[in-house]
C-alpha cells in the first residue's frame, strides 16, 4: 500500500519493514535487467564450488527491497533517495525470506532531510546493514 508523510509526521524511531522471499525466478529478472550474470548468482554447479555451496541472490537485489520502503511506505510518494551506504553481512540464498526495515535516526526539519538507519534480516540475523539520507520535498 503506497503510503506517503510529511516531513513534520516523522520523528526518531518511526520505521517500516516488508518481506521478501528470494526466488530463482527474482535472481533471474534482477540478473537480465542489471546485466549482472555472475555464475555465483545463476550457475548451481559453479556456486557449489566456491565458499557459499550453493546460489546466492545478488546483495543489490536485496538491498533494493530498501529503496521500495520509501517509496512505498516511509516516507512515501514524491521521496527523493539522496545517499545510502551498505555493508553485506552474509549471504542470501534461494527460498530465504529477506526482511527489510527502514528506521528514522534523524530529522532535519530546516533541510527537509531524515536520516534513516536501513537493513535486511533472514532469520533474525542481519545480512545487509546500512544508512541512507532521504529529501522530503513540499
């Protein structure tokens, strides 16, 4: 559901999250529209010699599951991304099911600015973890 707030609406703590589960078919679709065909995302019997043992999704297929929080639901329609940093913890596999969490660390009222603390968890365990600064137009 397409939710949208106004700058003065957000305050410290205020967070979404969605969930996501990663499919051959999603890897597949990410691979063919970035170009990105590592085998270690699309070759079981190339990824099941390297230190992973079996297919991973590509981190940027995950961490996009950010980009729709807000978009979609904090803050919503009109939100321009400004930055985002990540770091990527551990690997997601097939059939995972990835949670993604948006969290405001930061208001700028004057600037029309939030600060939001981003990550991704399967089973609990953080696999993506980072920051991004988001404007908040009029």
């Amino acid at each position: 559901m397409l939710k949208s707030f106004t700058i003065d609406q957000l305050y410290i703590g205020l967070s979404a999250s969605s969930s996501h589960v990663i499919t051959d078919e999603k890897i597949r679709l990410f691979a063919d529209v970035t170009g990105d065909y590592n085998p270690i995302h699309l070759d079981a019997k190339f990824a099941e010699k390297t230190r992973f043992g079996k297919r991973i999704a590509h981190g940027m297929l995950v961490s996009s599951f950010i980009s729709a929080l807000f978009a979609m639901k904090l803050p919503g329609q009109g939100c321009i991304y400004l930055s985002q940093n990540l770091s990527f913890k551990k690997p997601v596999y097939i059939n995972d099911t990835v949670i993604a969490t948006v969290e405001v660390i930061a208001v700028d009222l004057p600037r029309k600015r939030v600060q939001f603390k981003t990550y991704c968890t399967v089973n609990n365990k953080i696999v993506i973890d980072g920051e991004a600064e988001i404007y908040i137009p009029d």
